[in-house]
C-alpha cells in the first residue's frame, strides 16, 4: 500500500532544501557566494532547518528502499538504483555543477575568463576546493547510492525473514511512544565520540561521521517501514507528544550554545540535545504527516516526479541569480523574494521545457521513461 505521507514529506522537505540554500547566501556561514550584507540572526531558523532536514530525507529513502525492493530483485534494484542516481549525478558534475564553480571562482578573483573559457577545458581539472572538479549540492546521490548497495545484503534478508526476533524486538519498542527514542542511542555516540574527529565535508571520501551517521538513518528508515502499520499507529497517536519533544529540545540546545562556553561536558550534553531534538521532529512530522497528508493528488503526482529535477537544477539557478543581485544596496526581503523566485521558476520553466517532455532527456534527471 502507497504511502502518499511520505511523498509528501519527500516533496516538502526538498521545498525546504530551495528555501535552505537560498538562506546560506544571506547567513554568516561559509558557502560559494555571499551577499554584500550577512544577518547573524538568521542562524536561528537555518540551525532550525538543519537539525533535522536531512537525517528525515535519509530517513524516508530508506523507507523508499523498502518499497523498490517488494518489486525487484536483488541486482535488478541495483541496477535501478544505479540509472537513477549514478547517471543524473555524472549528467550533474559534467553541466549543472561547473557554472556554479565557474561563478565563485570568477567572484573571487580566481579565474577571469568567460565560463566557455573555463568549460569544458579548465572545468574537471583538479578536485574542488583546489580545483575544479564537484558534485556540489549533488553529493546526497553518491551517499545514498553507497548506502543502498552496502546494506541491500542486510535488507534483502530482513525482507526474506519478516519475523526474525531482531524485527520483533523493533516492532515492541516502536509500540511505546518511548520506545521510538532507543534509536536515538547510536545516533549519540556517533554525534558526542565521532563528529569532533571527522567534520562533515560531503567528500565521500574520510566523511566517516557523515557516511556512519547517515547510513544508520537510512537503516533506520527501512527498520521503521519493516514494521508496518504499528510505527504509523505510534507516531500518529503520539504526534504532540514527540512535537512537544522537538520544542523542548530545541529550545534546550539554543539556549545551550548560547550561554556556554565549549568545553567536555558542553560537548556531550550538546550531541543528546542535538540527536534528541532532530529524532523528536522526525517523529512528529511523519505522525502529521501520516494523519493529515496521506492522500493521493493530482498536485502530488505532479511534484512526486518534478521534485528530482527541481533538486539537480535549483542550486545552480540560486547561483547565477545571486551573483547579479550580490553587491545591489538591496534588504533582505527583496533579495530573497527574488532568490526563491528565481529559482522556483526557472527549475520549473527548464522541467516542463526541456526535462519533462522529453523521452530520451528524463533519465538523465533520475526519471522513469513515460509509459
């Protein structure tokens, strides 16, 4: 049975991705280009956002996961799972990524030519930051592809023994509102003993915080859907609750980065406030999500499949449109109108112009061809 939930979460939360990226060029937090004026309070909602945006996306692809492999076979879903994510991330890194590498190079005085003279020549020489070479935005693919063919083994043999004790032992604590936060045990040590070594970098390569962190939330995904209707009763049941939870713990993990100073005990405190605060949205937003939002549309099917496309094109367009408007004595508000617009409108007019329509070019997006 289709969860329509959960493509609704899924088209939402990468709305947020468009509205998050557009933020990065306003806040006082390292990204590819700034604007001529940085807001410290806008931290708050983008610390916000960022607690809990991409653990729920790695969450739901492994609930994702779950439904490909009722349809397919082991080497048929990797085979699948190949076209849709390693195909639009080379098609991304070879034509949608170096403009926006092209533009803070060229911002920052790096490289003065015009971008035909940075591509193809110059564009996938040396690796980016040194170089030249990116995926960007794009890294969820790689990260999620890994993901996916590491741990078919394991979920091919939990989809063969539905009733093993390791599932039941899931399904009686996922019947308790409380029992939901044992999850948040791995999550703990991964935040408070690993993340101090290995900062995030989306490299793939030495992001060992990263690759431990969110393969156990796409493991977590697949666990959660694997016990079918008694993780929806839970989280619907006790959406408030978990809600309450986030407000609680966010409030909590504010205040604490506020007032004190780094140090051991701040350190640990900080990692249970973190993975306590994240763990608490996730809940609530598939317990709402599960009460008010899963039925089917014709807004649905639409956004369901123009969500991957509008995730490849979006950063790109935010790019180019922030570099005419960077240095305009512009406020926040017009900026940012112009920003999200921007971006909204030129990833839908490039989807419905060129990607959409398009038999032999939507594949190249991660789109099934047209039946």
């Amino acid at each position: 049975m289709r969860r329509y939930d959960l493509d609704w979460l899924r088209v939402l939360v990468f709305g947020l991705l468009i509205f998050y990226h557009v933020g990065m060029f306003f806040v006082p937090w390292g990204w590819h280009i700034k604007n001529n004026v940085e807001y410290s309070w806008l931290r708050y909602p983008m610390l916000f956002l960022n607690q809990w945006r991409l653990p729920i996306l790695f969450v739901i692809s492994g609930m994702g996961t779950y439904y490909a492999l009722n349809k397919r076979t082991g080497p048929q879903f990797s085979m699948e799972r190949i076209k849709r994510l390693f195909l639009p991330l080379v098609v991304g890194m070879l034509i949608i990524v170096p403009p926006q590498v092209y533009i803070e190079k060229f911002s920052a005085g790096q490289f003065l030519g015009s971008y035909f003279d940075f591509w193809p020549s110059k564009a996938f020489i040396g690796v980016y930051p040194e170089g030249n070479m990116s995926w960007h935005h794009l890294w969820f693919l790689p990260y999620l592809l890994l993901f996916s063919l590491a741990l078919l083994p394991v979920f091919l043999y939990l989809r063969k023994h539905p009733g093993n004790r390791f599932l039941l032992r899931i399904k009686n604590k996922v019947a308790s509102k409380y029992g939901l936060f044992w999850l948040i045990i791995p999550l703990y040590f991964f935040e408070s003993l690993l993340e101090p070594f290995f900062n995030i970098t989306h490299a793939l390569i030495g992001d060992w915080f990263a690759i431990v962190n969110y393969a156990t939330l796409f493991f977590y995904g697949f666990l959660l859907i694997s016990v079918k209707e008694q993780f929806w009763k839970t989280v619907t049941e006790h959406r408030r609750f978990y809600l309450i939870c986030g407000i609680v713990g966010f409030t909590l993990f504010l205040g604490l980065i506020m007032t004190f100073e780094d140090s051991i005990w701040e350190h640990f405190v900080e990692a249970f406030l973190k993975v306590f605060n994240l763990w608490s949205w996730i809940l609530a937003l598939f317990g709402y999500a599960a009460r008010y939002l899963n039925k089917q549309s014709k807004a649905l099917a639409y956004s369901n499949e123009a969500v991957y496309p509008f995730y490849i094109l979006h950063q790109t367009i935010t790019i180019i449109t922030a570099y005419f408007i960077m240095d305009l004595p512009w406020g926040l508000l017009p900026k940012f109108l112009i920003l999200t617009i921007a971006t909204f409108g030129g990833s839908y007019i490039i989807y419905e112009t060129c990607i959409r329509r398009w038999r032999l070019i939507r594949p190249f997006f991660g789109l099934k061809k047209p039946k």
